[in-house]
C-alpha cells in the first residue's frame, strides 16, 4: 500500500468544488454574458426535470467510488486519499459533513454513510474497477468480465510496445540541462502534488518522474481525458465501417417519427455540440444554488447512464451552441456498446483491450463503469503515466501504430480542429473529445490540442514539436500543479527542436 505525508483531514470553506475538463475557461464577465445571450437567442422550448435523489446521497455516492478506486486501484492510503483525491464528484468541503470511508479489504468494498443512517457502497470489480452501487442494493446489473491482455511482458520489450528504454544518450538537439530543469519544474512546489510526468519526442520517451509511491505502472485518476479515449472507440468503429462520422446519430430513444434529437449527428456530439439539455458547472450560467448539475448525476446517480443521456430533450438544435457537458461522451459511449455488441458481434467490457489496448501496449488502462456495466469513461478510468504517453503518441502519429492504421484517415484531424459550435462562440478551445490550445492557455504552440481532465490530468499533443507530454496528480494539489505544469511546458518547448 502507497502511503503518503499526510495533513488534517479538514473542510474547504466556500462552495463545492466542480472541476472538469479545464480548471477554468478563463472567461471575462462580458464573454460570460456574450454567451449567455447567444445561448437564449437560439434555445429551445424544452422542460428541464433535474436529477431525482437527494445531492448529499450523491456527494457520498461519488466519496465511497473515489476512495474505493485510490485504495483499490492506484494503492493509495486511506487518509490520504480522503485528503487529496478525486474532488470532482466528492466535493471536498462536503467530505466533512459524511461519516469517515469504511474500507473493507475482505469484500473489496468502501462505505461512507450520511448522518441520516444512510449508506453509499462503492464494490471493487476488478478488470471493471470500482462501481457505486444503487442506494439500498447489494447486486449489479450485470455480470462483470475478466479482462485480460494478451501482450507479453512488458520489462522483456522495448518501448513503446514494452517498458524497456534505450540506454544510449539522448537524441542529437535535445538540451539535457534544459530537459531537467522541465521535468524539475513540474514538482516544485511539492504542494502540487504532480504524480507522474512522462515527456516522449518522436516516440521516443526522453524523460519521467513520479511523485512519491507512484511507479511507471501505477494507474491514476484520470478523470475527463477518458473522453479522448472514448473518442478513440468510436474513431476504431468508425475505422471498421461500424459508423460514420456524420451520419445521424442512431440512439434508439430517438428514432421515433419527428423526434428533433434523430438528427443530431455522431460528429455533432463528439464536438460537444448536441445541444441535449442538463446542467452542468461549466454552463456559462451555471447555478450552484440550483439542482445537483446532471453532468456529476452521470457519475453518483447509481442508474443506466445510457439511458438517462438519451432520454434529456434538445435545448439548442445540434451543432449550434458548443458546451461542455457529460451527456455527449456518455451518448458515443452509447454507440460504441451497440456497435460492438448488435454490429461487431462481441463482447463489449472487453472490447477496449482487444481493439485499441494491446495494440498499442497499454497494459494499465481501467475502465469504470455504472451498475449496468456501460462505461463511465467520461471520466472514470485510470492508467499510467506511460499508457496516456502511448495513446497520445496514437494521436501524434495521424492514427498509425507499427504500420496499422488503427483511427481512420482525417480523424485525427477532426479531434484536433475547431469545433463549429465553439467558434460560433468565440472560444477557440475545443475540438472532437480534445480541448485545443487555440487561447494559449498553456505556452506552447496554439495548434497544440490535448486530453484534459479534472485536478490537472493532462496529455498535450505538441505536434510542431514531436512531443507528447503527461502530467498527472492529485487533484488537490491542481492549483499550484497547474502553474508548474505551465512552467515545465515553457522550459520543454526550448528543450527540444522543433520540426
């Protein structure tokens, strides 16, 4: 078990904290207002019904699942983990108001109870990681699925199908000095909490660090950069004749005659853009006074996410106002399960490894899911330092891995351009499942995009460059993570040559 310094278990003041994705779009109060009025100059006249169940039972709900994967799956230390980790769907300042996480190592199990007697479980799967269960149930409502790998050992391969590095100095035109003061910056101060830092140039992994505890195959909070991993699903079926990009989307609750939602497009969803009406805390308008925000209910809510994304009404026609809402993965999670299991013919928990993973020598990947056994990887998986390098390196090598073109032609083109919805917008941040460096929010080359997710999680694609660049933490330590992070990043830049 990885056991860290730990500090008093103690309550933020102010208001719950909702990060994702981004730690803030970095929006004046008149960009703020500019997108709130475009916004209702196209809305639609649509209900809104907000999640059901009382939000102090999700906020334990998502405490008990966070701590049942730190402990679990990462290795992490009770009390450090209830510390320092996850915040997104356990709010901290809410943390103090619940009972202290029971973890019971014999069933593999996390309890957290409300003052009222009430009890959120979280189970650990295995190969699934860890579910939160209903309130007042016991059993899923699935069957869970051994996974299992078929790549042979990684400390016998060399990088990137295995772990093995080369021994010889670095490439010619790369600035050692340089390179270390990077990799140095991205853990100063220790208050940032960086876990892991992993650089690759051309494929060729240069530089890694880790914080203490945390190795090389140390899975961690990964939070929203499974977005782009679920883009890269559905760019396999794509690839395979399973979709198209911008063919209606076929969700089967939307197929009845004159129903607005048949048609948005697969491309209008992956670009954030479906127009499918929930709250959520990045919503320009967001209300933390109001209902508990769907975007987290997607997460705690213990029901079919699937279900309940497909069966929200339209609040803009598709493709017209971009916003960054959990509905939209969870729906291209949606299709990927159908197109598996209804197209492909195969069995869906295990698909992710057979199509993507072991072909690209991830071995680390744990993908979550909900009670009905769909995939959460809006946000809940964990991997490595070196397998987020890997499925950027995908990316930075146009879909092409060993010869195979495993994305079809143009996808990674689509992922990393401009969504229409957001320029519409005037924020230049957010492509196809990856946001883009179109503001300059980090100091590397604008064309740059990148998976990204809450507490710092973030693998940056420098294409001008060759680089590809993990930094992962705890989410407590974002703050000051983020400044080092964008140090590291101003220090790498000169490191290495560009193209």
């Amino acid at each position: 078990m990885k056991r860290m310094r730990l500090k008093p278990f103690l309550a933020v003041a102010g208001a719950a904290i909702f990060l994702c994705g981004l730690t803030a779009f970095g929006q004046t109060a008149t960009q703020r207002e500019a997108l709130i009025e475009r916004a209702k100059s196209l809305e639609l006249d649509t209900p809104y019904v907000p999640p059901p169940g009382d939000p102090f039972e999700h906020h334990a709900s998502g405490f008990a699942k966070t701590m049942c994967s730190a402990v679990f799956i990462t290795g992490l230390d009770p009390d450090f983990a209830a510390e320092n980790v996850g915040y997104f769907t356990a709010p901290y300042a809410e943390r103090a108001k619940l009972g202290k996480p029971v973890v019971d190592r014999v069933k593999k199990e996390v309890h957290v109870s409300l003052p009222n007697g009430v009890k959120r479980t979280a189970r650990y799967l295995g190969s699934q990681g860890c579910v939160t269960l209903p309130t007042g149930k016991d059993k899923l409502e699935f069957t869970p699925v051994v996974v299992k790998s078929r790549l042979p050992d990684a400390s016998k391969h060399q990088w990137p199908m295995g772990d093995v590095l080369p021994k010889g100095p670095l490439p010619a035109g790369i600035d050692a000095v340089k390179l270390k003061q990077a990799i140095d910056a991205a853990f100063e101060p220790a208050t940032g909490l960086t876990a892991a830092f992993v650089v690759t140039w051309k494929g060729r992994l240069i530089a890694e660090r880790y914080g203490e505890g945390i190795t090389a195959t140390t899975p961690l909070e990964s939070w929203s950069m499974g977005k782009s991993l679920t883009a890269t699903l559905m760019g396999i079926l794509i690839k395979r004749g399973v979709y198209d990009l911008w063919q209606p989307a076929p969700v089967p609750e939307w197929q009845g005659q004159g129903d607005p939602r048949g048609k948005i497009r697969i491309a209008d969803i992956m670009h954030m853009s479906s127009g499918i009406r929930i709250r959520a805390p990045q919503d320009p308008d967001y209300d933390r006074t109001g209902p508990y925000p769907d975007h987290v209910y997607l997460y705690t809510g213990g029901v079919n996410s699937f279900q309940y994304a497909a069966t929200r009404p339209l609040q803009w026609p598709p493709n017209t106002v971009g916003r960054y809402r959990n509905t939209d993965p969870v729906l291209i999670n949606y299709l990927v399960r159908l197109g598996v299991e209804k197209k492909l013919r195969e069995e869906y928990l295990s698909f992710p490894q057979r199509a993507l993973f072991d072909k690209i020598g991830i071995r680390t990947m744990v993908m979550e899911t909900d009670p009905y056994g769909n995939f959460l990887t809006q946000g809940y998986e964990f991997a490595s330092g070196r397998d987020w390098a890997r499925l950027g390196n995908l990316y930075l090598q146009d879909g092409v891995w060993n010869g195979e073109r495993i994305l079809p032609e143009g996808f990674v083109k689509f992922v990393s351009t401009l969504a229409p919805a957001w320029e519409a917008d005037k924020r230049p941040i957010y492509g196809g499942f990856f946001w883009i460096n179109g503001d300059g929010a980090f100091p590397v080359p604008k064309e740059a995009y990148y998976m990204a997710g809450a507490g710092g999680q973030t693998t940056l694609i420098i294409p001008s460059h060759d680089l590809v660049v993990v930094r992962l933490g705890h989410f407590k330590g974002s703050a000051a993570g983020d400044r080092a992070f964008k140090k590291s990043l101003a220090l790498l830049i000169e490191a290495v040559p560009d193209r």
